[in-house]
C-alpha cells in the first residue's frame, strides 16, 4: 500500500532514457537536480520538503526502497555518527545505534548501484571503511570536507576539476539554527561528477 502511494510521485516520460535514480537524504535537490540534467528519472527523498522545483517524496525513505531503482546515492544523518562529536558520544549511545542500523539498511537496500555519503564517523569502526575519501577541491570548489563514500556496483569518482585553495569554511561556519542545512549539502562540482560518471554506468 505505502509503495504504490508513492508510485504516481516519480515521473514516466523519462522511462528507457537513463536510469531511475533515489537521492536519499536529500531536501536541498542539488544531487536530484545534477541527475536530472542529464535525463535520468532522478527523485529526492526527505522528511523536509525539497528546496527546489522537482521530483521529491516528503517522507520515510524506507518506504520506497523496493520501488526498482537503478541507482541510489543515500546522505543518512551524520548528527550521531560524525567523528567531529565523538566527545558527545557516551550521552547518545542509543541514537547513535539507531543511526548505524539506518545505514546499513540503506547498504543493504535492494538496489544495484548505491553510494552511501557521509564525513569521517564511525560508520568506519562499526560496518565497514569506506571505498573513497574525497575533497570539494578535486570538484572545483576550493575548500576542505573530507567526505566518505562507500560504494555498491559503482566505480571510484575521478577528480574532474582540482582547484588552490584548502579553506575550511564549512567547519568554521558559526552556530545558528541553519548550520546543519548548510553543512549537509552536497557541493555542485561533486554532484555535478557523480551524475557524469554514475550515470553513464549500465
């Protein structure tokens, strides 16, 4: 029942043009919208509605995980699993548990191609390393985020633009009620990448 309410959401004029993609995690559009660009059925899935005009299912992204995707690329909450706050660890064991068991769900989901994003987190420690580490400066954007990528079915991203400077601005962003929105979007140079070279897999 939940699957086939969400069956009308994802578009059919794109269908045997490029693979049907799930942006999981995503409220920004900014990876849907990459995906989009180039003729894929992309959809993003949150809780938040989408920031942009486009494919977007407001909801539980477990819900949909079995509609026959070609491709996912999930960004699961790093609030409990990023090393930045490993100080805070012992306070939310529970939550942090929780957090772990969603990801590997998503690694575990019924997809071919996946790519699971998250920074440095003990996502390392407790399933598995990651297959990549990248940089926003290897995708044209001068700054420093190391962000791991564990990777199903889908080759290593390549470098496409390897720009000076090494600014931590997204670590430096001062507190306020938004810094989690803007720390968790993804750089358009890297989705820009993932699109190019993901989707042309078969």
């Amino acid at each position: 029942m939940e699957e086939n309410r969400h069956r009308g959401v994802l578009g059919e004029g794109k269908k045997g043009h490029g693979m049907k993609v799930l942006i999981a995690c995503e409220f920004s559009g900014v990876v849907r919208d990459a995906f989009a660009a180039l003729g894929h059925d992309a959809a993003s899935c949150d809780l938040l509605p989408t920031e942009s005009p486009g494919q977007h299912i407001c909801g539980d992204v477990r819900d949909i995980l079995s509609l026959g995707w070609d491709l996912m690329i999930a960004h699961p909450p790093c609030t409990r699993l990023a090393v930045s706050g490993a100080r805070w660890f012992h306070l939310y064991r529970d939550e942090q548990d929780a957090a772990l068991k969603f990801v590997q769900m998503l690694m575990d989901a019924p997809i071919p191609k996946i790519a699971i994003e998250n920074p440095i987190s003990v996502i390392s420690i407790r399933i598995r390393k990651p297959d990549q580490i990248i940089q926003p400066w290897q995708f044209g954007h001068g700054e420093t985020k190391a962000t791991c990528l564990w990777l199903k079915g889908l080759p290593k991203l390549r470098a496409t633009n390897v720009v000076d400077g090494r600014e931590a601005r997204v670590h430096k962003m001062p507190p306020g009620p938004n810094r989690w929105k803007e720390r968790s979007r993804t750089f358009p140079g890297i989705a820009k990448a993932m699109a190019e070279q993901w989707g042309a897999i078969k």
